[in-house]
C-alpha cells in the first residue's frame, strides 16, 4: 500500500466505516440508513466550525468583488502589481481566500470513501476492515426505514439529491450585482452555471449509484441550507442591532 493510500485508508475510509457500523449497532432496529442520517449530522457538526468559517469567507469575498475588479482593470498590464494588490486587500480585510476551499477538499474525502464503503459492501471481507474493540456485525440488512435499499439505486433520491443541491446553491452567498464594471461578470456567469450544472450533475451520478450515496448527500445538502438560513438570520440580526446601536449613539 503507498502512502496516499495509507493515509486514505486509515484516516478516511477506515474511521467512516467503524463509525456507521458502530451507529447501525446502537442505533434502534439496526437501520443502515437511519444510521446514515445520523452519521451524515454528526460529521456536519464536527466540521461545523470549519464550514462556518468558510462560508462566512466566501460572503465576504462576495463583498470584495467590486475592489477586486477594480485592482483588475488597475494592473491588468502587471500580473505582480495585481497580485501585491490583492494581498493587501485581503490583509486589510482578515479574508483568506483559499479558507473556503477545506471544507469542500474534506466533504470530497468523506464522498469518496462512502461510495468506496457502499461499493465494496459489507460482506466478511470489508468487515475485515472493522477496529477490534468494534462487534462483528455478521449480516447487515441493506433495507432502511422498512422500504428502502440503500445498496440499490434509487431515482426519487437521486432527484432530491440534484433538487436539494440547487436549493442549496439558491441560499449561498452571491456575488454582488455590478461587480464588473463594463465587461461581462464572469464570476456570476460561471456562479449560474454551477447553480444548474452541478445539481444536474448530482442528480445525473446518483441514478446508477447505491441509494446509500444519494440519502448522504441529501441529508448533506439539508443540513448545509439550514446552517446558511440560520447563518444569515443570525447576520441579519447582529447588522439591525449594530444600526439600531448606531442610531442611539
């Protein structure tokens, strides 16, 4: 085994397959796709901080459309110019741009090792990969909630799965209108893009795939707009009082 695979394997698929073998167990009725849910809400909420912070990036990038197409159009001629520009405009404002980047890099690991669990399926030989401390299972039963499958293919999922991925691309942050001045907003061309490809996408991968891929990113995609609706409440209401704080003063 090399070493990326090493580190795939103990880091990601090992510790994801003991954790919903273990939830399946205690769980009640032994359901694999209650255990699931549950999974997919427990990774959501250690990697809440991480997506938060993310998320909160990529709005204030938002924001900073208008002056970075300014140092665009600026230093178009000088590349290095842009760049010290660019640096210093996000220094002056705390973003780091490439925060955002983590949590969808992480959400790719855990997507990729679940399709590999699911693929591989939960014969003696992937229990093998099972920790000691952990009880041997014996046989697992695929079907969930008393009517789904969840290692056979499912359209109705695959479609909830595009379906909450556009929902999810309507509530995240947007690049401001008129961000470019003059030319075409590219940015917001390819954000319109990736809001009807990529649940098209999804859906599209999902149809042939174990019902067990489309639930997690389901449940994935519930949870992330959920997290974005409390997250702009929450903004909203700290701008009202900070303007109602202002108007006092």
């Amino acid at each position: 085994m090399n070493p990326l695979s090493f580190v795939y394997h103990t880091f990601f698929y090992q510790p994801l397959f003991n954790g919903l073998i273990l939830l399946y167990l205690a769980l009640p009725y032994q359901d694999l796709g209650l255990a699931i849910v549950v999974f997919v809400i427990l990774v959501r909420l250690i990697l809440l901080p991480i997506s938060v912070h993310g998320v909160r990036t990529q709005k204030r990038l938002a924001e900073l459309q208008p002056h970075i197409k300014e140092l665009q159009e600026k230093h178009k001629e000088d590349k290095e110019a842009l760049s010290r520009g660019l640096m210093e405009l996000y220094k002056t404002h705390k973003v780091n741009p490439f925060s955002g980047c983590a949590p969808l890099i992480l959400q790719g690991f855990f997507l990729f090792a679940l399709y590999r669990i699911f693929f591989n399926g939960f014969g003696q030989d992937s229990l093998s990969a099972l920790y000691s401390f952990i009880q041997q299972p014996g046989f697992i039963n695929p079907v969930s909630f008393g009517f789904l499958d969840v290692s056979q293919s499912n359209k109705i999922l695959a479609i909830l799965a595009g379906v909450s991925q556009y929902v999810q691309a309507l509530v995240m942050p947007q690049p401001p209108a008129g961000a470019s001045r003059g030319g075409p907003d590219f940015q917001k061309i390819l954000s319109s893009q990736m809001k009807y490809f990529f649940p098209f996408l999804i859906a599209t991968i999902s149809w042939s795939l174990p019902a067990a891929l489309p639930l997690y990113w389901t449940v994935l995609n519930v949870f992330g707009i959920v997290q974005q609706i409390v997250l702009d409440k929450t903004q909203t209401d700290a701008n009202s009082n900070k303007h109602k704080q202002t108007r006092t003063d």
